[in-house]
C-alpha cells in the first residue's frame, strides 16, 4: 500500500479523468527512463495487464477491510492504470462514455 493522500478534496470526475487521460497520451512518446507512464505504455504488455489486475485486487482488499481512505486511494491506482490500458490499446475516453451511456438505457 502506498501512502495515504492528504487533505484530498472533492472533484469532478469527468474533468479530472479526460484531463488524466491527456497526460497519459502525451506520455506515449516519452522516455521510459524518466517516465512510469511511458514504460507501462512501451514495455511488455504482461507487465502492464499484472499491474492493472494487482490494482483491482487491492481495492477488493481495502474494501474487505472497510478503510474508506484506503478504498480511494486504491481505486485511484486502479484507474490510472485501467487508463493506461485504455490508451495502450487504443479505446478513447470518448469510446468508453459511449459504452457507458449505451448501458444506461
């Protein structure tokens, strides 16, 4: 587990992850020498899929644990990574709110 985040207060979700999610992107053409984000987009792709499953497994762990800080904080790794994914493969935020939206109907 890695250390809890301070004085975390409420956003807006969508703005918080298109604005990730532009980061991401921007990461694709970095250095994996000095970027985290770029090594999981270029690196091998088992790499990035076991750290995407630890993530889950760990939000499945805090909430076994009912530590409400400690599911956020979790559940942020988990999407950063699911992002990444999501940018790897090539499926857009855009595509994703349209699968979303679709389910809702």
């Amino acid at each position: 587990m890695g250390e809890r985040t301070e004085n975390v207060v409420n956003g807006d979700l969508g703005q918080t992850v298109v604005g990730l999610a532009a980061v991401i992107h921007d990461r694709r053409e970095a250095s994996p020498e000095t970027s985290y984000t770029a090594r999981l987009l270029q690196g091998k792709e088992d790499s990035l899929l076991k750290k995407l499953a630890e993530e889950a497994t760990e939000v499945v762990m805090a909430c076994k644990d009912d530590d409400h800080d400690h599911i956020r904080y979790e559940a942020g790794d988990l999407i950063y990574h699911l992002l990444v994914v999501l940018e790897r493969y090539g499926v857009t935020i855009a595509e994703l709110a349209g699968e979303l939206d679709a389910r809702r109907h």
